[in-house]
C-alpha cells in the first residue's frame, strides 16, 4: 500500500500501474494508506500515513512553514512531504515505522514508501552485501542504515529533513528529532502518547479489533481500545488447540472480566496447519524479510479467521513495546558513566538474579563501556564484525558467533559493511549510551514491522502497533536518567502509566506464554520442505556453504542445543528471495496509453 512520487515536476513521469494520482504534481497512491493533501498559491504538502492532525491543522502547512517536529507533532506514523517547486522535502518518521526510501532515475529522484516499488523502476537488483548483514549480524542493524534490500534504493534517514533535489543528486538531510532529556513524569507522558495513539485507530475504524495475549502490552491496547468505542472490542487469544487453561487465557480473561461488557473475548486455536515453517516457501512477498516470516502460517490464518468471521479490517496489535519499554544493559554503562555507582550496582545484582549470571562481568564491562564511545566500539567492530566483545552483556553492539556455514565471501561483505559504518558520522551524537541504542533497536524493529503490515494486508488486514509511533518513543526515550526504571523492572513505566485500568493480576505479571513446543514440532514437520529448498538462493548468491547449512537444520530440527537465531534468519531471508523470485515486480507506466516503463 505504497505512496510515492518524484523530485521534480515534469510531464511525462510514470507511476506504478493500478496508482492514483494524488493532487499534488508528481505524487501517486498505491491501496488503501491514508494521504491527505494540502494547497496554498504555489505550496503542495502531502501528509501520508496514519496521523492525528485535524483538517485545520493539515491545510496549515501548506500556508506556514512547515515545524522541525512535524514528523512526531501528532499521533500516528506518518511522513510529510513538502514540494517545493525545486525539489521535494520530506520530514522522515523519527521511530521508522513509516519508513521512506529514494532512487536516482533518469535525471531525477523519485522517493517512495515501498523499497521493491523503487527497484522495479530503477531496474535495481538484490544488494547482496546487505543481505550478508540481515543474516549474520541480524543484531548490528547499525552495519545496515540507510541501506534497503536493493542496490542503490536508500532509506531516507528517520526523524530527519531530507532534502531530494529535482535533478536526481544526492539528498542533504539533517537531524530533526533528538531525544534529549526533559522533566516531567514519565508515566504520563506515556499515557497521554497511547491513548491518543489507541484513539487514532478507534476514530478511524470503530470495528477494529486487538490482540488480547494476556500479556501487559496487549491488554492496555485492549483496555484503552474498549473504552473508547460504542460496542465491545473484538479481542482475539490464540492458544494451542487443546489447551484452554494456559496462563495467557487465564489472564486474558481476567482482562475479559474487568472490562465488564467491553471486551468481546474471541479465542482462537491453532492447529497443526498454524505451526511455525508451515508453507514457508509460500510467504508472500514483501518489501524486506518480515519478522513473521517463519510464522506467517500463524499470523495470517489469524487474521484470515478475523475477516471472514469477525469483519475485521484494522488489528491492534502490542508488537514493539519489548524495544520500547525495556532497559538495555548500557543502562549500567550510563549510570556508571555519570558516577551513579551505587545504583549500577545494585541494578547488576537485580539483573544477574534474574538472568541467573554473574554479577562481576556485567559491572566490568559496564566499566569498559562507559569509557568506550560508539565510534570507538564501531572502529573496534569493523576490524572484526564476528567477535562477541565482552563476557557480560554490557555492550555498544551485541553479535552473534558466526555460524560455521558461512562463507568467506560473506564474512568479507560483513566486514566491509562494518568499515563502512565505522566511517559514518553519528547523527545523534552525544545521547546517553542506553538511549542511543534503544534508538538503533526502536528503529530496526519498527522498519521490520512495516514489512509485516505488508503480509497483513494481502490478507486485507490493516495492521497497527501504537507503541511504534513516534509521540509513544519519544516519550520514553526522554526520560531522564534519574527516573529511567531499573534494569530488571518489568515495564513499570506501563504499569504505573495504566494503574488505574488494568487488573491487578495483569500489573504483576512478568512472564508471556511460549510456543517453543510448537516451533521444534513445526521445524519438524517443515523438514522435507527445508532440507529440499532451505538456503538454494542465499547459496547462489554465495553466502552460504549448502551442505553445512542444512545439516544444522537437521541438527536444530532434532532439538540439538545450538544457536538457532543465525539460521532462523537465514531461512527468513532465503524465503523472502523465494517470494521476489516467483512475484512479478511491479510495472510502472507513463501517463502515455500503453507505454510501460
């Protein structure tokens, strides 16, 4: 469900066949994403995506000059797009969930919310180097930014002005969002953040519905959604079929009985045809590797059994709150850093207990990190992209051992991405060592989930995660160090925030149901299928030894302890490369009848 256009306004420019063209000169919309447009004399502003402002509000920024903090002023996930008549200039997401992306073509730019878009009119191929990174360094996304799935499409930077001159040269962009400390109680800033988020999507669709895992992410969502609308709130639980008393359910009806009337309970149990690997070879194709991938068996029967029985066509789902709500271990390094001994101490007791670790290598490499600038950790990083740094788990970029079936021509695409980020000037220097790293995960795992909002809507599902929109991050991340929780606090921010809704069981609750049982028998049953087409296109492309590669598949399918993220990754994009294979791209034509691009 795209939207695009070009840098500069001359006739002739194309769009992607089925696009309509939008009010503004060069701009197209492909499917459903909301776009509002805005005129004043010769001024064309484009609102595009979800987004809180009202129609006064809209039309005033064609008629002023459009604010630095557009892009996070209002609820949503939303970019603007300014045409300037020499040029276009747009105000980038600062969280990534509406990620944007531009290519050179034929003496101008042309920018869009789909990277495959793009590539069918640049004629790009698969950049091979970046694939090397989303399979062995999936962690580093720093090794990655700005860079899509296609050679030469890049993303624009988020929480940026971006400039895209007329002629096709490169963007200028500068830094509109920095999550710098300010006062005020947290909580409430989050409060006020998801609930008008949550409202966002009530307002839209009154016939949405919500995860409801009992978990205390969805249950706010729920909570909140169910409180705003005139009829109970369609909350779906998925269970393994067979068991109808696991500990989700059982909170999940908790949140039921709360709600007294407001939550429609719909459970929902999988069978063996929703089992992880199921169809992996079938998924649909997106714009990068989609986190439910491996799932997408599970997800999109869910959301299939929503429409056909339900009527749902927006799902809430509390998907990213983990990146958002959660301290990272630099947290340690911050307050060490800042000279707050005691309480690093204390907090690397709480989080050793809990990881049941040893507490010394977590305060030594909180030491070591809070001497190390990131510059300094990716220089390091860049001389061996590979390397675990540190015994603990208090560090700038966590890795992953690399697995034995990677080539040599993909350690060295590895290490040359590493160079590379290594050389790039920090736009956000300066922050905190835990914020700067949340900065980095927020943006990874949102961006990611776009691509899942695409596997949604090919099942004419339109899929929300509130806490990735920018208001919600930006509302935690300027958290001052003094009042960030501590490092092994469950989401007390959340919980303080919704106190007052929110059954006290859910509040106390720190665990989530798992589907680990259902993931090793999925792999099992999937194992014919993976050991046939597991890896042939990542193989091709030379970045992985076959043979070596699916014998760990063997191995992991027989429940062989080892590192599985490495190998989930590389099936998740072997089957993206599956899905770009067997779906035609594409076509753009010109306004000319019957002339395609």
């Amino acid at each position: 469900m795209p939207i695009g256009g070009f840098s500069a306004n001359r006739p002739g420019l194309p769009h992607p066949v089925g696009a309509h063209v939008l009010a503004a000169p060069t701009a197209w919309r492909s499917g459903v994403i909301p776009v509002r447009v805005a005129r004043h004399a010769d001024r064309c502003v484009l609102l595009a995506g979800p987004c809180g402002a009202d129609d006064d509000e809209v039309q005033g920024l064609a008629r002023r000059a459009v604010p630095a903090s557009v892009a996070w002023r209002w609820p949503g996930a939303y970019a603007v797009v300014e045409d300037v008549g020499n040029g276009v200039v747009v105000h980038t997401d600062p969280a990534s969930a509406l990620p944007v992306y531009a290519v050179a073509w034929e003496g101008t730019g042309a920018w869009s919310t789909s990277a495959r878009s793009l590539a069918a009119l640049a004629g790009s191929r698969i950049d091979v180097e970046r694939l090397a990174c989303a399979v062995l360094a999936p962690s580093l996304p720093v090794l990655a930014e700005g860079r899509s799935h296609f050679d030469g499409v890049e993303q624009l930077p988020p929480g940026c002005r971006v400039t895209l001159p007329p002629d096709g040269r490169p963007y200028a962009a500068s830094a509109a969002w920095r999550p710098d400390p300010v006062g005020g109680p947290p909580h409430l800033r989050l409060r006020n953040a998801l609930t008008s988020a949550v409202r966002l999507r009530t307002t839209a669709d009154p016939a949405l519905a919500g995860d409801l895992s009992g978990g205390l992410d969805s249950t706010t969502l729920s909570v909140v959604a169910a409180s705003m609308l005139d009829r109970p709130l369609d909350a779906v639980t998925v269970h393994p079929e067979g068991m109808t008393d696991g500990a989700d359910l059982s909170y999940a009806r908790l949140a039921v009985a709360a709600s007294h009337g407001r939550i429609a309970h719909r459970p929902l149990p999988l069978t063996a045809a929703h089992r992880p690997y199921t169809r992996l070879y079938g998924v649909p194709v997106t714009d990068e590797p989609a986190p439910s991938t491996l799932t997408h068996a599970r997800l999109l029967g869910q959301l299939r059994w929503m429409r056909e029985v339900l009527g749902t066509r927006t799902h809430l789902t509390g998907d990213g709150s983990d990146s958002v709500l959660f301290q990272p271990p630099a947290h340690l390094a911050d307050l060490v850093r800042h000279g707050h001994y005691r309480r690093a101490a204390g907090e690397a007791v709480g989080w050793a207990r809990l990881r049941r670790t040893p507490v010394t290598p977590l305060l030594r490499d909180a030491a070591a990190m809070a001497r190390t600038t990131r510059a300094q950790a990716l220089a390091r990083l860049a001389t061996n992209p590979g390397e675990r740094l540190g015994a603990g788990d208090v560090r700038w970029f966590p890795t992953l051992p690399v697995p034995p079936w990677a080539t040599p021509d993909a350690l060295r695409l590895l290490a040359r991405a590493a160079e590379r980020a290594a050389a790039r000037p920090d736009v956000l220097p300066g922050l905190d060592a835990s914020v700067r790293v949340l900065v980095d995960e927020i943006r990874e795992v949102a961006r990611t989930a776009a691509a899942d909002a695409e596997l949604a809507a090919s099942e004419g599902i339109d899929l929300h995660n509130p806490f990735l929109d920018a208001r919600v991050v930006d509302a935690i991340l300027r958290t001052p160090l003094r009042d960030r929780p501590p490092l092994h606090a469950y989401k007390p921010t959340l919980t303080r925030a919704f106190a007052d809704t929110l059954p006290a069981e859910v509040r106390a609750r720190t665990t989530k149901g798992g589907f680990e049982a259902d993931h090793y028998s999925g792999m099992r049953a999937a194992l014919p299928e993976l050991l046939g087409s597991a890896g042939l296109r990542l193989a091709a492309l030379g970045l992985l030894d076959l043979a070596r590669f699916r014998a760990d598949v063997r191995r992991a399918s027989a429940g062989v302890p080892m590192p599985l993220a490495t190998i989930e990754q590389a099936l998740t994009v072997d089957a993206w490369l599956h899905a770009i294979d067997r779906t035609p791209p594409p076509v753009w034509t010109s306004p000319v009848p019957g002339k395609a691009v």
